[in-house]
C-alpha cells in the first residue's frame, strides 16, 4: 500500500511539474512574441549615408550608364605587368630584350626555385611519415587500429603520387623559365636568386 500511494504521489508530481513547465516556456514564448512586435523601427542606411564612412572609393556598385569593361587579352596583361614592373624598378637598372629588368628575373627564379624546394622537402616528408606508419602497422596487434594506419598508409602513398606530379611540374616550369632568360637576354647573374 505505502508503494502504491509513493507511486501515486510521484505521478502526480510529475504531471504537476510538467505542466507548470510547459506554462512557463508558453509564458516565455508570449514574451518573446510581444518583444518582437515591438521592436518594429528598423533603420535602413542609404548608399549616401554609407559614402559618408568609406575610406576607399566603391568598387563593387557599377554604374548603369556605364557599358561594362571588356576583358583584355593575355598579351595586353603580360604587356601591362611589364609595365608596371618597370615602373616600380630602377630606370639605371639592366634589362633584357623584352624590357624586363633584373629584379624581376632574379625574384621570377627565386620563387621558381622555392617552389621546386618546397615540393621535394614535402617528398622527405612524406618519405619520413610512411616509414612511421609502416612500423606502427607492424608493431600494432589490435586489428581495428591496424585497419586505421592501413588507411592512413593508403592516404600518404596517394599525397606522394600527388606530390610526384606537382614536383615534376615545378621543374619543368624552373626549366621552362631558365630557356625564356636565355631567349630574352637575360644575364646568367640574375638567374642566381632573389637579392643581389
């Protein structure tokens, strides 16, 4: 009898307390909804308005009238970054037949260079990593894990291919650069690196 009214009491308890809860989260809900409603004075900032803050002039807004820019040409980019390169350098310094100055052979081959470095330090890398994980593998008894470093294993030989590939491009584009010096006339000094 004593388990049958404790019983009771706890029901009861329980439909009281969960009624007043979900009195609660409906009060809540009404307050929410009044706050809401209240809060109805939005502001709206006009392009004017915004000017008056910009520090830079607006690139993103295009004016109507204005017919949209064509697109130039690889050439006419390649001739303009010339351009500009060799109005950023020296006007004393040496430059080839194509008017390109040593500053610009010298940090082209140090980035050349770098890229091909960088590529073949990755290569150690991973050389490094897949000897790790062989020996984890054989060292390892639990199945599940031995699953993991076979994945892990899989993943490495698959960025070893990938890095192959980048490298072998990096040196053909170092390659392919150091022909171009030649053509152009450019000094073998500048290909040396990236300050003189």
């Amino acid at each position: 009898m004593k388990k049958f009214a404790a019983f009771w009491a706890t029901a009861l308890f329980v439909v009281f307390a969960s009624t007043a809860y979900s009195q609660s989260l409906a009060d809540l809900a009404a307050e929410e909804q009044q706050r809401r409603d209240q809060v109805t004075n939005e502001r709206v900032i006009t392009k004017e308005q915004a000017d008056k803050f910009r520090t830079e002039p607006e690139k993103a807004f295009i004016d109507e009238d204005q017919p949209p820019a064509k697109e130039d040409s690889k050439e006419t980019e390649g001739e303009s970054a010339t351009q500009e390169q060799a109005e950023k350098t020296d006007p004393d310094e040496p430059v080839d037949f194509q008017g390109r100055p040593e500053s610009y052979w010298r940090e082209t081959m140090y980035e050349a260079r770098k890229k091909v470095k960088d590529f073949e330090n990755e290569a150690t890398v991973l050389v490094l990593k897949l000897n790790r994980l062989h020996n984890e593998f054989y060292s390892e008894d639990d199945g599940f894990k031995r699953e993991m470093i076979q994945r892990e294993i899989q993943k490495t030989f698959y960025e070893q291919d990938l890095n192959k590939e980048n490298l072998a491009k990096a040196k053909a584009e170092l390659q392919d650069l150091e022909k171009e010096a030649r053509k152009s006339g450019a000094l073998p000094g500048w290909l040396s690196g990236k300050t003189r």
